[in-house]
C-alpha cells in the first residue's frame, strides 16, 4: 500500500503515525501523504531494502547483509543522533545477530545510537496501540536527554 501511493506508512491499518503523534514526536497526527513534513520534527525516514514488501518476513537475511554496507554509509553521510529500526528482521540482518532485544541497542550504527522499536503495522498485533506508543515514548525521552550535536 505504501510503495502503490508513494507515502511512508499508508496502509489503513497502521498505526505509525498515531503511536509517533502520542509518544509525543509530533503536535499533531501526520498524515500519510504528508509524511515529508516529518522532517520539520527532526525525524527522518529511510528504508534499508528499497523494496517493498508486505510483510517483514519477506526480506531475507542476505537482502539485508547485502546492503548492510551502503546503509551504513547513508547514515554516516546524514549523521542522524539515533536510528530506529521497527522490527527486529532489519537491523538483526545488518549487523548479523541473531536475537536482538527490544529498545536501545548497546552497539551504534554508522554512530548513531540504535532503538528497536516494535512494528506499527496492523498485521502487527503482537503490541497493543497503548505498547506501541510506551515503547516509541522511551526513545523520545531520552532524545529529550541528549544535546544536539
């Protein structure tokens, strides 16, 4: 749905865009088809596999092994303070882990400081809006504690 209308996070169902609102990323609830005015929240979006998929589990290992190297220049070259992978499939690919825990990460990327925040997908109902946004919220307050570098 995403890669058919151009926009990050399209699908009906997925609730990116509220949980980002409510743990408190943004004033107000972005709209898909806005989704570059994320950017005046200095937030960013990016994909590590420039193809669209439905469901996560339709990347494979080597997808992300193979790119690990160029996203990892990417993120250098924007030299974000922290990245945040939703789902774990992306960045237990890149940095070839097999169990990665939820939250932030003890190893950086391309130095920034890593988070592993749940999916928001709809297909995603491991995790309730209300978790969605708890875990979302952590990694907004501790960028609160940070200094812009």
């Amino acid at each position: 749905m995403a890669a058919a209308q151009g926009h990050h996070f399209a699908g009906r169902g997925n609730r990116f865009w509220p949980t980002l609102h409510l743990a408190g990323f943004t004033p107000r609830c972005v709209q898909p088809e806005d989704d570059r005015s994320i950017l005046q929240y200095r937030c960013g979006l990016t994909t590590v596999v420039e193809r669209p998929t439905a469901r996560a589990d339709q990347l494979s290992i080597t997808e992300f092994t193979s790119v690990a190297a160029s996203f990892e220049q990417k993120i250098l070259r924007h030299a974000p303070r922290c990245l945040a992978f939703l789902g774990k499939s992306a960045y237990a690919g890149l940095v070839r882990k097999k169990d990665v825990e939820w939250g932030r990460q003890a190893q950086a990327f391309g130095g920034a400081e890593v988070w592993v925040l749940p999916n928001p997908s709809g297909r995603n109902r491991a995790f309730t809006l209300g978790q969605l946004v708890a875990a979302y919220r952590a990694l907004y307050q501790a960028m609160q504690y940070q200094t812009p570098s």
